[in-house]
C-alpha cells in the first residue's frame, strides 16, 4: 500500500464511485432490510428516530452525495511521499524524511452506514488499509458497501497494485476486542460515533485514538468586548447547530458586564434563539430581576446551575453562564472544565485575546470567531478524518495528514558510523532542497 | 509554561547549569551515598557493574559534560510558537496553527541519573513541565539533582514565569502506577531504560508512550551490492557499539552471494571483528566448508541459529544470519521479525534500493549506509529525546518537535458559521504568510 501512487488511488476511488453506482439497487435493497428491521425496534421504542433517519441512505440526494464524496476525495492532493526535512550528512550522505501511510486503520461507527464509503476512500487516498465495523442497526447495508467496495477494488487492472484486502468489515462485538488487543498490527483507531462509543474504545485499547470523546467548548466575554460580536458569536457557537461538537456548552462573562447592561444583550439574544440558560446564582439573580426580559422567558428559560452543567455536553438549546472576574478566571476555567476542543474570547484587547489564546488548552483557542468554525472542511482541508482533542499527533479537525506518518531515508555510498568523531570526518548538517530527493 | 518566551526558557537553563555547578559537592556527597549502597549491592551480586558504573557521576569529565549539555540545550531553536499553516478563510477572518508544548510529560529511567538533568531542560526548552522518578539505586543522587534544578528555578526573577513546579520528582513505585493511570493530566510519557522497562510502561498505560522497546536491526545484502560497501556497512552496523539499539542484529543475505563467493567477506569481515554468527543451517554449511575460514573460528564463532535469534535484540558481538532469495524476501522477514526501528539494504541498483527502502515498515530505511546513524545528533537535531518506533506522533529519532504539538488559532471580527453558506459568503481558503500572524 506504501507503494501505489496518487493516480493508483485515485483510479481505485473512481472505479469504488463507478460501481456503487452501478449496484446502487443491491445496496438499496440491503438498506431496506436493515430499515425493516429498524421501523419494527424505532415503534418499540429501542430506538430512536433520529437514529433511523441516519439509517436511511435511499432518502433525497443521499447517495449521490455519498458518491460524490467519493470523487471529491480524489482531488485532493496526496498526502504521502512529501519530503518534509532533507539533510546532507556529508557529502554523499543525504537523508530525507518523508511522509507514508501510518498502516492499518480500525474504525468503529454508529449507525451511518455512509462511514463505510467515507472511511474506505480517505483510508485508501492516504494508502492506508482498513478494518471497519458499524453498528448492528446497519448491518445489510454495511455488508453491501464493503462488498462492492471490495469487488470494485478486486476489479482494478493488475497495474493498479491496491488488493482488495485494503478495506475489510468485520460483523461481531466480539471481533471488536478482540482487534482492540492487536496493537501490533492496527495502528490507529478512528472512531466515528456518540461520546460513549468514543470513551468506551478510549479505555479499551493501547492503540492510538484519533478523536474526541466530549466537546464542551467555552466562549467567554470579555469586559472589554464588542457586545454586537459578542451576541453574534455567542448566539451562532450555541445555535448553529446544537448537535455538533464544535457547539459552545458555556457561556464565561466577564463580571463587569453585569453592572454595565452590556451581558443582557448577550442574554437577550440567547434566549430569543430559544436557549435556555443554567445560570450561577448571581447571573440568574440578576436576569430575573432584569426589566429587558419577558416574564414569559424568565418562567420558562431560566434556570439554576448547578456544577455538573459546566461539564455537560448538552447538544441542545442549553448553555450553561457564569460570571468570571476577569480573563484570568475564564482561562481557569475552561482548563479545568474543558475538553480541549475550541474556545472563544469576544474581546476589542489584542492583548487580552493573546492572553487567553495563548493560556488556554485547546484545539482551536478562537479571537471573536464563533466556536463552529472549528471543521475540516471550514478550515480547508477539503476532507475531515475526524477532530481530536489529544495532545500527540493530531490535534484539532483532521484532515489526511493525520492519517499519515513519517519515516527516513538515508542515502549513502557505504558509510559508516565509525568513519566519523574526533580525528574523522564530521557532519555537516546542511539542509538541503527536499527535490533533490531522486534516486 | 506555554506563555514563556525562548530568552525566559533559556535564562533558566543557564540559571540551572549555574547552581548545579555551584553546589557539586553537595551532589557529589548524594552520589557517594547511592555508590556506597550500590557497592555491596555488586558485591552480593545484586547489582551489575555496568549499572554501577552509569550510576557514577562524578568520575572523569562526567559531571562538567552534563553541565555543557545544559547550555548545548540553550542553543537549540525555540521549537514552540513556530507558525506552520496560515489560511485566510475570508477578509479579516485568519486560521494560524502554531507549535505548543505538549503539556506535562513523565519520565521514567533507570540508573542514570544525568537523566534527571538532561530531561528537564529538554522539557522546560520545549514549555513541558515534567515529573521525573528514577531508578531505586540512584535515589539520593537523583533527588539532590531535582532538589538543585528546582531551588535554580525558584531563584529566577519573578519576571522569568517559570515556576518551580515546572520540574518534580517523585520516588517510589507506587507513585509510578498511580501516575500512569493520570492520562487526564499527564501527556506524554518518555521512558529511559532497558527494554523491559519500556515495555512494562507500555503494557501500562494509556498516556501516549515516546518511545521503543525493542531495537531489531536488519541489514539486508542484494545481489547487486558492491561487496567492499557491504562488510564495512555490516561490520559497523553490528560492531560500532552493540548495546545501542541501532546496532543490528540480523543479516540477511542474497541467497547468490554465497555461490559467487561474495558472502565469505562479509562473514570473515564479522568474525574478525570478533562477531559470532548464529547461522541458517544452509549458512552455517557454506561457512564451515569454506577454505577463507580458519578452524579457529569455525569452531568457536560459527553457532546454529533458532527461529528466535532472528527476534533478538543481543545487545552484543552475536549476529543471526540467514539466506533469502531476493529483496522482496528481505522486505517480508524484515516486516515480520523486525521492530520498525531501522533496516539498511547493500546495493548498486536504485531501483532495488527505493523497492526496500518503500516496502520495509522502519522509522529508518536507509541504502549504503550503517544502521548505527539512526541518532538525533547524527540526524542534526541536536538533542534527542528518544527513538521512537510508534506509528504516530514522532518516529526514529525524535528532538525537541516531539514534545511539542499545535493549535490552531483562529482570528476574526464577529464571525459566525451562519454567516456562511449557499447565497451567503464563501470560504477562500488562501494560503497566507505565517508572518501575517502579529496581534
């Protein structure tokens, strides 16, 4: 896999969009049986409806979309074989660092069975194999992605050199420990799915976890902020889209706009939009007394916080508000309750925003944007593999750089170490172009 | 940490090198105390004297080599807060990723204490904080280190901001698991020791391991090699320090190459050098009917060898030695048997070389040159953390880039996702200078 080049993959993507097209009603049908299977469990009320509507990929423009995604991949430019460093040692000693595949992936999804498709391909542009497994609502349909994924790959002339056992589905819950334990043999996990799935593989496994498990993002309010920004951002980070886990969970305001009559604008605007606000005593205190506010709001949207609330992901109309005294206290915060993921300062004070973007632990650490931005495709990577929170490798959104690694070359004429040292030959170290890499 | 500028990161460096100086003795008498204990230990027969000898520090140049490795350190670049991808999304709305410190890393070592010294100004150099625990037997000498580093570090001016919590170290073992289990508040663990060390902190933990654990070497001889190249390659590879773990512990060798009679050098060159080979039976045959070997030698360095040698870091003048038809069989054992660490082909034939050299899964894969520069100073790092043979984050030879990690900051004027999409603005994902990155 290390081997094939960027016109291998992309002939191999092409020839995956081509047949999926093709055998777009042996898919359907595969869809059909698992949505039968669902409709009987969604009335029995062990599943939701939410998660039925993900089921479905006959519904509108789905599987076109899918398949377009597919050719969308193919655009993008091939992360591997990058010279990324390149050294003369000596001369005639040249060494070149170069970005290859990380191996072998392991996803593990929820019910979209679209994952198949979207993982295969951005596995496979980025030469890596992998292994996946979605959930057992999506069984038939997975089965069917991957089969055709496969026969497509199996299709490819012998040229092509990507074997068919680049993408591999495995069915059980058991497989699943089971790959787990291989930490020899998978490289990364990339799973794809509810915080709880995330955790749970998380505290299972000694591989690499590409991803995030919670995404409780902050926007704090500076005393010193715009309060239009401030309400365009803070309305937009909650509201955009609840579900997504670039939503902000919690709102910092910076005491002073209390007193000023500049937070009940940001209240305002929250609470317009429908977000119900868990407030600290002080802030609830003080909204309730607030003439700017409808008794019909203040009865039905304002409610107490308590200290669990700044560590909840709510993925709904639900924000969580306190007072911090200054961005001091908001920096404090968000470190100690945060997952790392993006937090915002709505601040006019360059040095104020340089304070917290620099303080603050996170992924994304955002000046008077709305937290949402923080997305692959937002941020121009033109593909998302996922956004993590860790600390090593990857961090933030992801594209197909965090599917690849590293490794050296060194070039040489017969070298050996103990040609050089005092008395012999010594380095040089002298960069060298990355083009020079020919051989 | 990560606010601290490189002129703050490196006066306290100097301010370490300073004290350490100042106070030797009191170091030195520590030292005896731990050397006193060890002594009866070697004579029980507890202790070996090679561990005895690395637990000295006061022997030779030892002590003012680790001071000059300090201010060394002090020379190396900043690699924290270098901009590595600017993107404009849209006017007045810019994306900069920048180089943070990982955040808290623990080491764990063995018996040499410089490593308490060397490992925190890496970490501090790079804005880590770290927890240091060393090895039972160097106890007084390694607290007396992180006793001096932490007096330099709270004598700094206030205006420094490195506080002196930066550096800690702690003693026992029970310490040691409750740390491992900490993944919440520790980033990165960096160990220093022996392969059974490494891997029981590998076995664990879920904090991301800087690291490796076995060192399996292989340097494959093609059919093409030129033969003068191949003995000095191999008898450096195996001979210039064998308990490195880039020596190498496996020949693979062209099955033609003993049939030409290419092979007998390479063997004579490793038997002079007082190497003893554990031999493929075909191999061990062809060695003892040769008339270019004496008797002597046949009969004290010529050994049969197990399936298991060829899993075998020997630390030591032994090599296993086996026949493989062609570059494509180097590539399958080498992939199997080896620790991705750093393989090394022998060959004329470029294109022989650039198969090896994508196929062969290492850290370092190197053509005509001795597996023994696999090194961050070698490499030109100038200082090296750690070899890491994991598939992420850092891999081969890591410098101070593997203790740090990124974050993106994103910069704006009141922007919302909303603000975005179908018959509203569009992203322009331009490339920007880094330089633009000044607030």
């Amino acid at each position: 896999m290390s081997s094939v080049t960027n016109e291998q993959k992309n002939e191999a993507l092409l020839r995956i969009k081509q047949v999926l097209s093709e055998r777009r009603e042996e898919i359907f049908k595969a869809n059909d049986q698992d949505k039968k299977i669902a409709e009987d469990l969604v009335k029995a009320g062990k599943l939701s409806s939410s998660l039925f509507k993900r089921l479905d990929i006959c519904q509108g423009d789905k599987f076109d979309d899918i398949l377009s995604g597919v050719s969308d991949i193919t655009q993008l430019p091939d992360p591997t074989k990058k010279v990324t460093m390149a050294t003369k040692l000596e001369d005639g000693l040249e060494l070149y660092r170069l970005t290859v595949p990380v191996g072998v992936l392991l996803t593990i999804f929820e019910a979209r069975p679209e994952v198949v498709v979207n993982i295969s391909c951005l596995a496979l542009k980025s030469g890596n194999a992998v292994i996946l497994k979605g959930g057992k609502e999506a069984t038939h349909t997975n089965a069917a992605l991957a089969r055709v994924i496969q026969d497509a790959l199996a299709s490819l002339p012998k040229s092509n050199g990507i074997p068919k056992e680049a993408v591999q589905i495995v069915e059980t819950r058991e497989d699943i420990s089971a790959l787990l334990d291989l930490d020899r043999y998978i490289d990364l996990v990339v799973p794809r799915g509810s915080n709880s799935l995330v955790k749970h593989i998380q505290n299972n496994t000694r591989i690499p976890v590409l991803g995030h498990a919670d995404g409780i993002c902050s926007v704090y309010v500076d005393k010193e902020a715009d309060i239009e920004k401030a309400v365009k951002i803070v309305v937009d980070s909650k509201t955009n889209y609840t579900a997504a886990c670039n939503s902000a969970e919690t709102l910092l305001v910076n005491e002073s706009l209390l007193s000023n009559g500049s937070f009940v604008k940001v209240a305002s605007g929250l609470l317009n939009a429908g977000v119900t606000l868990k407030c600290e005593e002080n802030v609830r205190t003080f909204l309730l007394n607030s003439d700017a506010i409808s008794q019909e709001l203040k009865d039905t949207k304002i409610e107490k916080a308590v200290e669990e609330d700044f560590s909840t992901e709510f993925l709904d109309l639900i924000m969580a508000v306190k007072t911090v005294p200054d961005v001091e206290g908001a920096i404090v915060h968000i470190n100690e309750h945060g997952s790392k993921h993006t937090d915002a300062i709505v601040t006019e004070n360059k040095e104020t925003a340089e304070y917290f973007m620099t303080r603050v632990d996170a992924a994304g650490c955002y000046w008077n944007a709305s937290t949402r931005f923080a997305d692959g495709f937002r941020y121009g990577f033109g593909a998302e593999v996922g956004v993590s929170t860790n600390k090593t490798h990857a961090r933030g959104p992801v594209g197909l750089e965090g599917l690849v690694i590293y490794k050296y070359k060194l070039i040489g004429n017969g070298d050996g170490a103990a040609d050089f040292g005092s008395g012999k030959k010594s380095f040089k170290h002298e960069t060298i172009s990355p083009c020079d890499y020919k051989i």
